[in-house]
C-alpha cells in the first residue's frame, strides 16, 4: 500500500470515527421545557464542518492556504462580485474597509487625518472605531425608528467639504435605503462601505434588480463569529468589485506588501528579484518590499474549512431567519399597545440576524428584559445604543481628535433607552419560538410568565 492509499485508509477511518463523536457528543438537543435557556444566537452545524476542520488540522497547514482559496471563491460566488478576502474578524475587516481608503494610490479621493466620514452612532462601536483610530472625524446622524437604520433625510446636512467618505451597518440585518444613500454618495463623489457583518443574505432591489448586501457600495465587510449568520469561530470578511481595492486591500491585510504572492509563493511575477522600488537598491526581494502600512488580518485554514461547509447552509440558514422572524413578529403584533416592532425599507429582503422591540412606556425595558432573562431568554440591547454616550467618547478631544453630531440625535436616544432584541437564529425550535412570544407577551403586559 502505498502512501496515498495509506492516507486515504486513515482519513476514511477518522471520518467515522469524527461523525460518532459528533453523534455522540453534539447531536443531541436536550428536550426544551419552559424556563430552559434560549440563547439569541448560537451555532448551527453537523459532523461535516468537523470532518472538514479535522482534516484542514492533519494537513497542517496553519495559516492561510487551500481552504481559504476556496472560501473566497465560494463567498465571492455567492455574493456575485470578484473580490474577496479573509480576514479575522469582522472589526479587522472594518478596519481593513477603512483603512483601504486611506491609500495614496486613491489620490485625491484617499481619506486623510482630519477629513470626515459620515456615519451613525447607533450600533456597534468597530464601525466607527477604525474612523477615530485613524484621526478622521465621524459624522454622527441619527435613525428612523421603526427602521433603525440611517435617516437618509440628515445626509445632506451631514456633507461638508471634507467628506470623503459614507460608512453603515444594516441594522440587525435589515438593509439601509441602499438607493438613496448609494445616489448620495456618487452625486458627491464619495466612499461607501457596508457593514454587512449582522446582514450576509439580505437583499436590496437596486436600480431594479435584487442583489446582495454589501455588494452596492465600494466595499462590503462581513463577520463570521459564532452569532452571525455563519460562523467560522472568528473571523471576517472584506469583499469589492473594484480591482484596484482589492489590491490595495490584500496589501494591507498582508502586512502592507508589495508582493501579490500567496502564503508560501515565490515569484508569482515572474520579477521578484529585478524590480526597482523607491530608494531601495535594483532587484531587492519584492516579497520584502512594502506599498502601505499594513496588519497582519489573516484567518487560518482551519477556520476557513469550517466556513466551506457553513457557506453551503447559508441559503437554507437565511430563509429559517426570516420565517423565525415572522413567526415570532406575528405573534407579538396584537401587542402595538405596549411595543413598536421594526419595519423594512421599501425594495428590502432582510436576512434578520434578531428581532428589535421597542417599549413605548418609558422605563418599560428594565423591568421586560429581567423578567425575561430570569425565564431563560436571552435578550440583547442594540449594541452601544448610542456611541456619543459612552466612556470612550470622552477620551477622542482629550487625545486631540473630534466628531460632529447632526441634532440631537433624539431617535437614537429613544434606542439607548428604550430597545432590546431578541434572537431568530436558525436553531431555534418551534417550541422555543412558542415559549419566547408568549413570555414577551406576559412581560410587557405585565402578567405572570408560565414555568
């Protein structure tokens, strides 16, 4: 037997005996009785994302390789766009989105320190971070309520001569008015970048035909943490129909590299020792040569041979999203009196990553909330509620740097005090969804919660 047949003998007894301990240790969901723990998120996956990640591990290879070609490949296939990268996290790939504009092979469209990048401040803080880090200025402005997404109203009283740039998230998978903003944008010659991190399957009709989240603007972001709507452990990913951002993106993703090799490629240019690049001598190794200040934001293999498998389930993972969402949001629709449940844009198709509720009765959240969480659902607040509000505000004109804020940003107020959200995640069973709608119903009116 030679070594292959060999290989090929031992994988196929690994594979079985991977499957019997999924069988064995995963498999089996404990019956759901009334007051078990619901989680708002939680991973969803089989013997074959440990049979995938238990050969990527025998092959060895720790870094980027096979795996990841084949992840980009897929996720870039899915999305419809030629570019994709990953990365290790969804904030790496907002830091990445960003920092890709501060390129000064963009010329006079690159963002430089002190120049303004339009955005809101309801959600999560690695949206606006990578703005701040920089020494750019955001630009905060508020939501509609109950769509939770940008005002495309304040955009116009946003602009300055100094924008360069429009960076938002779809709220909880609910997609921005992509044709407003998107017109906005190109009417004044400006960057958009998409956090698509809580969105991966949604869908906008843009110019009349349905497309994906994150493929509209300039450059789309996406995160692959075991709540999102796949999961790679960490992980992330930064995708874009514009060859010359791509390059400038896996140049930094690359530690800032000149070079397009792959991890463990040599000369893949053919000139790796015959170039002339600034004031370095002729022929210097162009691995070693660098084009930008750049990270290392690269997953490993392992990770992504998870993601090859959870990218088959996307599609059936979306559509379970949304008919959670509706089941639950139909069940607490008879409740308007007490919550305000959220709405989509005219031409969206969310992929829900949960579902918002509103209080109406100030002070109303607390008491819900705790109810619930003490009756086993897990609740979550809409991130940061409002960013302009926490410590970390305080610290940006201590250490020199600034941010506007359009209003009062009253609707975003209303959000910090007065939302929570609950899960839709694909593996949620009809009872679970059945115990949540009527727990949230007892909780906001108040009655006793059955156990």
């Amino acid at each position: 037997m030679d070594l292959n047949e060999k290989k090929n003998e031992l994988l196929s007894q690994i594979d079985e005996l991977v499957l019997e301990y999924y069988k064995t240790v995963h498999s089996s969901k404990k019956e759901f009785s009334p007051g078990s723990r619901i989680p708002y998120a939680g991973r969803v996956f089989d013997e074959k994302e440990l049979t995938e990640l238990v050969h990527s591990g025998l092959e060895f290879w720790l870094t980027s390789g096979n795996y990841t070609e084949r992840f980009e490949k897929g996720l870039a296939d899915y999305l419809e766009v030629p570019f994709c990268s990953f990365v290790n996290s969804g904030s790496s790939a907002n830091l990445l989105a960003f920092m890709t504009l501060t390129s000064p092979l963009l010329g006079e469209r690159a963002i430089s320190r002190g120049d303004e990048v339009i955005t809101v401040a309801c959600g999560f803080p690695t949206t606006v971070s990578p703005i701040v880090q920089y020494g750019a200025v955001p630009v905060f402005v508020d939501v509609t309520i109950p769509e939770y997404n940008v005002d495309v109203k304040e955009l116009e009283k946003a602009l300055s001569p100094k924008t360069k740039a429009v960076i938002l998230a779809h709220t909880l998978g609910n997609p921005f008015d992509l044709q407003k903003v998107k017109d906005f944008c190109e009417q004044n010659k400006l960057w958009l970048i998409e956090d698509n991190c809580d969105a991966l399957g949604s869908e906008f009709k843009i110019d009349g035909k349905w497309v994906k989240t994150g493929t509209i603007g300039d450059i789309g972001t996406s995160s692959f943490y075991p709540a999102h709507h796949i999961t790679t452990g960490e992980g992330g990913a930064v995708y874009t129909k514009n060859p010359l951002l791509h390059k400038i993106i896996r140049s930094i993703r690359d530690w800032g590299r000149d070079c397009v090799c792959a991890s463990g490629q040599d000369n893949r240019c053919g000139h790796r020792f015959d170039g002339q690049f600034g004031s370095l001598p002729l022929g210097y190794d162009h691995k070693y040569v660098y084009s930008h200040f750049g990270y290392n934001l690269k997953a490993t293999d392992m990770q992504a041979a998870i993601g090859c498998v959870q990218l088959e389930r996307l599609p059936s993972f979306s559509q379970k999203r949304r008919k959670n969402y509706q089941t639950i949001y139909n069940g607490l629709k008879h409740l308007q009196e007490y919550i305000e449940l959220p709405v989509s844009c005219e031409n969206a198709n969310p992929s829900w990553f949960g579902l918002l509720i509103m209080c109406k009765q100030e002070g109303a959240r607390t008491p819900i909330v705790k109810r619930l969480e003490e009756n086993g659902i897990q609740t979550r607040m809409l991130f940061g509620g409002n960013l302009l509000r926490h410590p970390c505000m305080e610290h940006i004109k201590a250490m020199g740097g600034s941010y506007r804020s359009i209003g009062n940003l009253e609707q975003t107020d209303r959000v910090l005090n007065s939302a929570f959200w609950v899960g839709v995640y694909p593996g949620l069973s009809k009872e679970e969804i059945d115990y949540m709608i009527q727990s949230i119903e007892r909780a906001v009116t108040d009655e006793p919660i059955s156990i």
